[in-house]
C-alpha cells in the first residue's frame, strides 16, 4: 500500500496542567504509533482564543502532529479515542 501523509491538529483545554498535558500527549503520539503510524512531528502550536465557546472555555491550546501510514487503522483509533477523551475538545485529520 501507499504511504499517506496526515496532519492532525487537535485542541487541549487550557484547565490541565503541564504533567497532565504531556501525559495527553504522549499518549495520542503513542496511539498513533502503537497502530502503525510513524509520527515525524508533534508540536504544541500556541493557545489561542476562540471565536466562540467550545465545552465552556473561551481559549485552547493547539497542537499538531505530523505522521505517515500506509492505512486508516491508527487514524482510526485516535479519532475514536480523542472523541471520549475529556481533555481534548476539537480535533481534526486531514490528508495532504
């Protein structure tokens, strides 16, 4: 199969704290990871406030990843995962 290029920006809510947000992280990196992608960035972008209000906060932080694979299993699994996951209010994948 043909190896895609993904990014997946998703949003974390500003009321966790640095341990509990890098716990966060490293967890959708490891999601990815563990379902056979290759993550070649993860990055927080900036916080930044929101035109309207998302699950009651007016600000997020955002975060980016940048990841390959060669099916949908482990983008699969991170948006299965990131829609029950609390600290996490938007996220999005897009192919490029």
């Amino acid at each position: 199969m043909e190896q895609k290029n993904y990014e997946i920006t998703y949003i974390i809510a500003p009321n966790l704290d640095d341990a509990a947000k890098t716990a966060l992280v490293e967890r959708f990196d490891g999601i990815l990871k563990d379902n056979g992608a290759e993550v070649i960035d993860s990055k927080d972008w900036s916080k930044r406030r929101f035109a309207y209000e998302i699950g009651g906060f007016n600000e997020g932080i955002y975060h980016v990843i940048n990841a390959t694979a060669t099916d949908d299993k482990a983008l699969n699994e991170f948006d299965r995962i990131s829609k029950i996951t609390d600290g996490i209010l938007r996220h999005m994948i897009v192919v490029r």
